[in-house]
C-alpha cells in the first residue's frame, strides 16, 4: 500500500517539476523579449506572471518611444518642408525615401523641369557610391531659370547608408550676379570716360597760353567734372532706393510731389526755354508713399524729357485717378524712342542715344531710379512713345486715403 503512495507523490513531484521547468522556459523566453524591446530585466525569477507583467511594462514604454519617433520624424519633416530648397534622401540602393515639397515639384515633370529630376537620380546614385557632385542646370524656360543640384553620401558607422540632394533656385543669384558684373562694368566705363577727360583737359589748359583757348578748355573741365558729379550723385540715390526697398508709407499730397519736382528741374528747363505746363490736381488728392523717393523719380522723368526736347518745346504735366490708384503722367514733345528701345530703356546706364546723352550730360541713371521708386511703391511706370513725336512717361501708385478730387486745369510754367 505504501509503495502506491509513494509512486504517486513521485509522478505528482514529476508532474510539477515538468510544469515548472516548461514555466522557466517560457519565462526566460519572455524576458529576452523584454531585452529586445529594450526593457531591463533585472534577475530572471523563472516566474512566468512576473515575466509577463515586465514585458507588457516593456512594451508600453516601446510604443511611447515609437510615437516619439514618429513625432520626431513628422517634426523634422515639417522644418525641412520649411526650407526654401528641395531635400532629397535616398537609401544605400538610390531609391527615393524622402522629398520635402519643393523637391517634390519636380517629379513627374515635362519639359525643361525633367532635366532636374534627371540630375537628381543621376547625382544620387554617385551619392550611394560615395562620391559627392553637383550640377548646374540651366532651363530657358519661359521662365528662364537655373538650378543647382548637389548630393553627398550619408554614412554611419564607415558604412553608407544613403545620400542627401539638394535642389536649390539659383535663379535670382544668377541675376544679380550678372547684375552686379554689369554694374562693376558699367560704372567703370561711365567714369573712366569723364575722368580721363578731365585728365587730358587739364594737361592741355597747362601747356596753353591762349588766353580764349585756355578759356574754353576751364569750361570743358567745368563740365565734365559736374558729369561725375551727376553720376556719383546718381548711383548714390539708386543704392538709397534700392536698400529702402519698404519706404516708411504716408499719405503724401500729389500736387506738392509734383511741385517740388518742377521746381528741381526748373533751372534746366529755363536754360533751354522749356516750358513746364502742369494740370493741377486737387489738393485732396493723395498717393500712399515716400515723399523723397516720389519727388525723386517725377524729377528724374521730367529731367528725361526736358534733356531730349528741343527747345521753345511743351512738357505737360497731369494727374488721373480710379480711386484706387493715382496715375501722374509727363508728356514731352522730343525725339521719342525707337521700338526696339522701349523694354531696355529702365536698365542701368541704357540710353537710346548716346551721343545725345554725351551732349546732354545724361548719367543713364534717372529712368532705372524711376523704376525703382515704383517697385518700392507696389506701383508701375509705363511708357508710350512715336519715334520722331515724343514720349509720355506714365507712373502708378496706390491711391491715399480720404476723399479724391477732381482733377482741374491749371498752368504752371
């Protein structure tokens, strides 16, 4: 009879050693679960329930850095969709992983913008081998633009793990680059020209003793050094302009812009018998702007057409408005402009004459200002002219607040 209770205890010990060993198991299997979602296991006890409550703890914390990662990774992706370049990132096979959105513009692109994504697969699967480049695409659009695309390999640990492209407009780079290379050769040749005059008059007034032809070579000396003086004067008002490219706005009355600019050009318009006619417009009437920088380009405009009119001619000076907008136009009786002229006369030290500009002591300045003033403004300048009949210069700018007057005639000359 005893051996038959012994035997039992024997197979119900056997039985529970079984259990425990297979809950051991199961447990340690647990706890290299709760290593590898990063958990800490701090001795391993074989109990399976203690086991299982330090894996669901792991857990919980897995998810929470996961949804950190997620926000981190949805973060980073806004700053860079913030960029004003296109980001590309590829993976160590060149396969596309991530565009922010202006990268994003140029896929499935037709025409000139296919060039692009062109170069950016290109430059990424060199980016993969490890080999940093860049590439300048030129599209001629219309518009035309350019663009430079550069990639570099992404590595980790000495292994590459994929490359970065940027995409970057250099479009407006471009053109001031070439505008300031113009510049530079502009005003060069502008002052190189009077300079060396005044150099050579100089030279010859001291070898002179005619007292007639000394007198006339001082006169020449006289003018040529006002003509750098213009010039300098000139680009010294377009670098004001151009850096107060948001000018401090007020209401400004149009009929005393207008009046102070005739008064500016009134010497040179009496030198050469010009008459100045002005429709005065009420005195209600206002424009939204900078004072100095409007007197500044009426002045420049009827300077402009007090220089290539003949004399005993008209200029007429007036005033429209749409309640929105002020129009203040100059009308002169002069050469006018050829066609072909008529896009390129606003550009820095472009005249349609040359010859005349030389005669007149014109700095090829004042239109270029002109323009500058209306763009500072949110306005336009906008010409008509009939070669032979003469020009009339029309500048826009945003109406004032209060009340708008009626425009009336009036002279003023």
């Amino acid at each position: 009879m005893w051996v038959v209770a012994v035997a039992g205890v024997v197979v119900a010990l056997g039985t529970a050693l079984f259990f425990l060993s297979r809950e051991r198991r199961a447990s340690a299997r647990v706890d290299g679960m709760v290593s590898r979602l990063g958990g800490e296991v701090l001795e391993p006890s074989g109990s399976l329930s203690s086991a299982i409550d330090r894996l669901g703890r792991a857990a919980d914390r897995a998810g929470i850095r996961e949804t950190d990662t997620v926000a981190s990774a949805d973060r980073l992706a806004a700053a860079l969709d913030a960029l004003a370049q296109g980001v590309v990132i590829a993976d160590p096979s060149g396969r596309v992983v991530f565009r922010n959105v202006q990268a994003s513009t140029f896929v499935g692109a037709r025409h000139g913008d296919a060039l692009v994504e062109q170069a950016v697969a290109e430059l990424l699967a060199s980016g993969c081998r490890g080999v940093s480049d860049r590439r300048t695409v030129d599209l001629f659009g219309p518009p035309r633009r350019t663009i430079m695309v550069a990639v570099a390999p992404l590595e980790e640990n000495g292994q590459i793990i994929g490359a970065l492209g940027s995409v970057d407009d250099m479009t407006e780079r471009t053109r001031l680059e070439a505008v300031r290379t113009d510049f530079v050769a502009n005003i060069s040749h502008e002052l190189k020209t009077p300079v060396g005059a005044l150099a050579l008059l100089a030279e010859t007034l001291n070898a002179e003793d005619d007292e007639d032809v000394r007198q006339r070579l001082s006169e020449r000396l006289v003018h040529e050094a006002h003509r750098v003086g213009r010039t300098i004067d000139d680009l010294l008002e377009l670098s004001r302009i151009e850096v107060e490219r948001s000018p401090v706005r007020e209401p400004v009355a149009v009929h005393l812009v207008i009046a102070e600019a005739v008064d500016r050009v009134r010497q040179s318009a009496d030198l050469r018998r010009i008459k100045v006619e002005v429709s005065e417009p009420s005195s209600r009437l206002t424009v939204v702007g900078e004072r100095r920088q409007l007197v500044s380009a009426i002045g420049n405009l009827l300077d402009n057409a007090i220089k290539y009119s003949d004399e005993d001619a008209t200029i007429a000076v007036s005033t429209s408005t749409d309640g929105r907008t002020v129009d203040i136009s100059i009308a002169d009786q002069g050469i006018g402009i050829p066609e072909r002229d008529l896009e390129r006369i606003f550009e820095r030290f472009y005249r349609v004459d040359r010859a005349r500009s030389r005669e007149t002591g014109g700095t090829g300045l004042g239109l270029a200002i002109v323009r500058h003033v209306a763009t500072n403004h949110g306005g336009e300048v906008r010409v008509q002219s009939q070669e032979g009949e003469g020009s009339t210069f029309t500048l826009t700018i945003p109406a004032g607040p209060g009340p708008v007057g009626i425009t009336t005639t009036a002279e003023a000359g």
